[in-house]
C-alpha cells in the first residue's frame, strides 16, 4: 500500500520537510517517485522506523558505556569531548578557585546607643 509524504510523516512523528530528506536516493527509506510526487510503501515506512529504533538504542547504550569509562579516565568530559574534535579547551579560573573579594558582614544591633 502506498502512502503520501503526509502520511509517512505521522507515522515517524517528523515533519514533512524531514521526510523529503530521508527519501532515496539521499536518504535511507525507499520511494517512488511520480512526476513531483513522492509515494512510499507503508512496509517501508514501517521497516525503517524499526530498524532505526533498534540502531539508535544500541548506539545509545555503546555511546553511554564508552563515554562513561573515558569520563572516569580523563576526570573531565568536556574537556576531552573538545579534545577528540580538535578543538583545545581554553582553561580560565573558576569562582571556586579565586579568594573571595568580599568585605566581612558586621553585627549590627538595633539598640541604639545612649551616651
């Protein structure tokens, strides 16, 4: 049975605009094409929506074991997050760090003083 880019849409719970995008040949979900019209089979739609669920939590759950070891590892996951995609972290001091620039609070009494 074929279904219009609308349908599919609903059925994936995306928008038009991404459906277009996951069309072959640029996408992964196979389509006919007719003229400017875009018709998908609704096995199709049904298959990729599986097969994306199942692909996403298993890459979910590696990302989430590997992430956690390196986390442990290096002691800061952004740093090494910036670091694995060429970027150099830029080190400033934090707030924690630097002495407080403060002058101390002062008891005041609400007495006041009878001389």
């Amino acid at each position: 049975m074929l279904i219009s880019v609308k349908d599919a849409a609903e059925r994936l719970g995306v928008s038009a605009r991404t459906v277009y995008d996951l069309a072959a040949p640029a996408g992964p979900i196979p389509c006919h094409r007719i003229g400017a019209r875009i018709l998908f089979n609704k096995e199709d739609i049904t298959e990729y929506l599986q097969s994306y669920r199942y692909t996403e939590t298993k890459r979910a759950v590696a990302t989430f074991l590997n992430s956690t070891a390196s986390l442990k590892a290096s002691g800061s996951g952004l740093e090494s997050y910036f670091r694995k995609r060429g970027r150099e972290p830029k080190l400033t001091p934090t707030t924690a760090k630097s002495p407080r620039a403060s002058t101390p609070l002062q008891l005041v009494s609400s007495a006041h003083n009878t001389q």
